[in-house]
C-alpha cells in the first residue's frame, strides 16, 4: 500500500483579510461560498475556520430571507 499524499490545508479567507463581520447584504460574497444549487460549501470544501463557517452559514440564510440570494436553482 502506497501511503497518501498529504493535502495543503486551506487558509481561512476572512482570516486572511482579517474581516470578523460577514455581510448578508454583501450577496457576492456569499454567493462565493455557496454551489451552482444554492447550497453553502462544507468547511473542507471552502476552507473557512469553524467561526467564519458559523457565521457565514448565518449571512447566507439571512440573505436567502431577504431574497438577496436563491434558495435554489431550476
């Protein structure tokens, strides 16, 4: 058995642009974040930390709310 290839951990964004606050009202933002469904990307998938995912995840169902943001696609 060959072992794995380790994979580069992906930088958190909002840790890297030093940004606590997640804008609802930011739709490209968190459209960014989210699939071609209108689904929000899993951690390993869009690289956030367990905070800016929480709070992401709260930004993205607000501005499904205000219809900023599709809740899904035909």
């Amino acid at each position: 058995m060959r072992p794995q290839p380790q994979q580069e951990q992906k930088q958190c964004y909002f840790c890297t642009v030093n940004r606590d606050v997640i804008d609802y009202k930011d739709a490209e933002l968190v459209r960014r974040f989210m699939s071609s469904q209108g689904k929000i990307y899993p951690r390993h998938k869009s690289g956030l930390c367990a905070f800016h995912q929480r709070r992401l995840a709260v930004a993205a169902k607000r501005a499904r709310y205000l219809a900023l943001v599709p809740y899904t696609t035909r």
